[in-house]
C-alpha cells in the first residue's frame, strides 16, 4: 500500500459508510444511531488507480478523562498519529459546530496531511454546510456522500499529488537489488515447492469468541503487543470483528476479535444483533477458534453453545480459561475445568483446555501450542490402507448390529477431505445403521489415529448387494460365431 487515510469526525458523519465505500465491502456496522463504532478498523481501499490502507475510526468525543469516550478518542488520536491522511468529516446538513471546530484545531497540529470533507452533501439541504466548512481554515472542502457515491472523484484528485509523493519516497528507499524471486521460486528446490501451509499471503486465520467481559479483546492486545483494541471493566465494548495481522512466535496469523456473544432472547437491541451476527460470520471464515472463557464462571450455558456452534461449523477449537492470575486453588480448579468440560462437551473431548491470563500475558506460549496443534490435527490426511486396516479390526472388535434381521456390512473406507477431517464408509443399508454406531467408529479414530478435539465428518454411502450381472440374457453361442464370422482354420 502506498498510504494511509484514516478517517476521522464526529460521531455519526458518516465515516463507517466511506469506509465501505472505499473498501468495497460491508465490513464496518452501520446504524442511524451515533457511536456505533468504537475500534479501529483497518481495510485495503481502492479509488481508480489508487491502493491504500483505509482506517476507520471511533467518532471524536471532547471527553480526555479515562471514560469509554475518552479511551475511544485516545485510540482515534493514536490512528491520526501513525497515518499519513488524515480526511476530516463533517455534517453538512449540520454545519459546523464548536465540536468540529475543536477538532479541526487538534488535526492542525497533530496531522501531517488534512483532506476536509463535507459529508451528506447530496441536494440543496447541504449548501449552507459546505460554504461554512470554509471557515475551518483547512482548504477546499470536498461535497461528499458516502451513502450515494458522490464526489469520489475530487477525493480521488485530492489524494493522488499526495499519492504521489509517497510513492517517490518508498522508491529512493527502496533498496536495490539485482534478481527479485517470488516467494515460490525462493522455496523451490530440486525436489519441487516446499509445502507452506502457513505464509504472510495466507495466515493463520483464528477467531476470539466468548462471552461479554471474558477478555476477548485484552487478550489480543497482549498477542499483538500493543492496545489496538479498545478494552475496559464495561461489558460489550466491541461491536465490530475486527481483524489484525501479527506474527505470533514466527506464525504469520490473522486474528479476529469479536464480540460479546450473550443469550439470543436477550439480544434485543438492533445493533447487537449486528454485532452478534458479524462475529458469526467470523467464526464461519476462521480455522482455529479460541473459546474464551471467565475461570469465575466457566462453562455456562452460552459458553456451550458458542463451542457447539463452532464444532458444528467444523472449526478447530481450543479452549482457553482467563482470569487465571487471580485465582486461588488452581490446582482444584483446573481439576473441576477438565471434568466439566469432558462431560458437557463430549463432541470436543480431547479438545486443548488452556489456561491464561490475557492481563499479564501468562500461558500465551501455551495458548499458541495449543492453537498450532489443533491446526495440525485439523488438516491431518489417513491414507485409505491404514483406515482399512484400522475398519477391519473395528468390525472384528464389535461388529455392526443387525436390525430387522438385516445385516449390514461395512466393505470400504477412505478420507475424503480435511479441514476437518471428513471419512467415507461404503456399506449397505446405511439408512439402518444406528448412531451409536457411528459415535463408536467416531471415537475411534479420534483415539487411534492422534485425531483428539477435532471435529470429524462420518458419512456412509450405501452399496448394493445385489450381483451386477443377475438378470442378464444370456449370449447365445451361435449368434456370437454369426457375428463375428467363422473362424479361420
């Protein structure tokens, strides 16, 4: 990316819908109401020929004591820090208001480039507006509107001198070189490509999900190394799943946090909903989720169905306990954790339970073992002789039932996919075949082939036992010799 645009305002100006403008996507929430967003939000924006990092911020609140709105504009004044554009939105069916006015001051002094923008600026409701932005002392303001569309293109000319001028820069600091090779060439060998499951183009992708004031977001600032997140005693702070690339002790990983995810009868207010479904579909993209849970109250029913639900989208999973600094019998605890979680969870059974404190940082180290060895188990391959050998014994162990006097045979098994682990069992009647069963050859593989949390796919296929040739005519001799004429002496 050439730069970074961040985009700051007041509350409520429209800055979550540019931000989606920019990106393409509906990644940002968006609702009537003010202060939606709280956290930064970071995206790759295209504009014509234009690539930049996008960054949306939380609206600027004149609040500087340690509230939430002061937490939150201490985040946005960090975002306006580390970018290199800063675009200043405003109402301009508002005007300007003594907030503005403010802030428009603090970016004088803080920004290294202001761009101002008066956003909404669709019909003649909006002139009166755009002729006072002027007054704000930051040059031409551009009409913008977010929701429509309108007036990209002198964004677009206001950001491409600027452009410009960062792509010079990058290019005199660039170091020389005399052969580039991309990152396959480089790992090729004599032997072909080394496998790379894990690259910077591809991280890991792990999901946070638990319930409100578990830790979610404090955990990730302790694995990012810095406070990204906004975090704080208040249950429900974050709303958005915001994403944040990091290597993790050498793994590239991307790491989404969501938010608190409460009982759905009490999820009333619109804007939870949203929250709640965006962290959904977090876990529905990720490949390891981390359930976070309060070591005070572990194991509580929403905690069960966010790990059930994560299980039944086929995630690898790994449990992980927080709060673990401030308890006191830990060993007692920990044995009480691991019964519990064996006998609530029996579909995760094995499953990596970790214990961690996201405030002091204390069993990451754990935490990130656990992760790699869910993901390894995750996209483990059996290789049909083994599962054959392996379904023999099983069927010799304890053969499969008989109803209604039918028996059924299990003839044939092989690995039809990963990610996760998903089997194949050629057999007959297998409308008939119980569940037990199928738990039984179920747990079996988890235990014998070092398959333990992970979810595993068990699909039977029925094949018939019927003789493919009963029922045929049978050739008759002489018409064969006819047709294929006498044979030569």
């Amino acid at each position: 990316m050439s730069f970074t645009l961040a985009i700051v305002g007041r509350p409520n100006v429209g800055k979550s819908t540019l931000f989606n403008r920019l990106v393409g996507k509906r990644l940002a929430l968006v609702d009537d109401q003010p202060g939606v967003t709280r956290d930064l939000r970071e995206g790759d924006a295209r504009l014509a020929d234009l690539r930049f990092t996008v960054i949306d911020t939380a609206g600027l609140e004149e609040a500087t004591d340690e509230s939430l709105q002061g937490r939150m504009r201490k985040l946005t004044e960090r975002a306006v820090d580390m970018a290199d554009i800063c675009l200043f939105m405003i109402d301009a069916r508002v005007g300007v208001t003594p907030t503005d006015e403010v802030f428009a001051e603090i970016l004088r002094k803080r920004a290294k480039h202001v761009i101002l923008a008066a956003n909404k600026g669709e019909g003649s409701a909006a002139d009166a507006g755009v002729i006072e932005a002027w007054g704000l002392g930051l040059g031409e303001p551009i009409r913008l509107s977010a929701e429509h569309g309108e007036g990209l293109n002198d964004l677009y000319l206001h950001l491409m001198p600027l452009a410009d001028g960062f792509a010079e820069r990058a290019a005199e600091d660039a170091p020389e070189v005399d052969v580039t090779l991309d990152e396959d060439e480089a790992e090729a060998g004599e032997d072909g490509p080394v496998l790379r499951p894990i690259t910077e183009a591809k991280p890991l992708q792990i999901a946070v999900v638990g319930r409100p004031n578990a830790g979610k977001s404090t955990l990730i600032n302790q694995i990012l190394g810095e406070d990204k997140m906004l975090t704080g005693p208040e249950a429900g702070i974050t709303r958005d799943a915001i994403s944040s690339r990091t290597s993790w002790e050498g793994t590239p990983m991307r790491i989404f946090d969501t938010a608190g995810m409460r009982k759905k009868a009490k999820v009333q207010d619109k804007l939870e909903k949203l929250s709640v479904s965006d962290g959904l579909r977090a876990v529905k993209f990720a490949e390891v989720v981390v359930v976070l849970l309060d070591a005070a109250i572990p194991f509580e029913s929403q905690d069960l169905r966010i790990a059930d639900l994560a299980e039944r989208e086929g995630r690898a999973v790994v449990i992980a306990v927080n709060k673990w600094d401030i308890e006191e019998d830990r060993q007692g605890k920990l044995r009480d954790l691991k019964e519990a979680f064996d006998r609530l969870l029996p579909q995760l059974r094995g499953a990596p339970l970790v214990t961690v404190s996201a405030k002091t940082g204390r069993g990451l180290d754990r935490l990130h073992a656990a992760v790699m060895k869910a993901h390894e188990v995750w996209n483990r391959r059996v290789s049909t002789a083994q599962l054959n050998r392996w379904l023999t014994g099983m069927l010799e162990q304890h053969p499969p039932p008989a109803p209604q006097g039918k028996r059924i045979k299990l003839r044939y098994m092989t690995q039809a996919k990963t990610r996760p682990p998903g089997f194949v069992v050629m057999c007959s009647h297998p409308d008939k075949l119980p569940a037990s069963y199928s738990r039984y050859l179920v747990n079996g593989l988890r235990e014998d082939f070092d398959m333990p949390g992970t979810p595993i796919r068990l699909f039977m296929r029925g094949q018939s036992d019927k003789n493919p040739f009963k029922g045929r005519r049978k050739t008759n001799a002489g018409a064969l010799t006819k047709h294929l004429g006498k044979r030569p002496k």
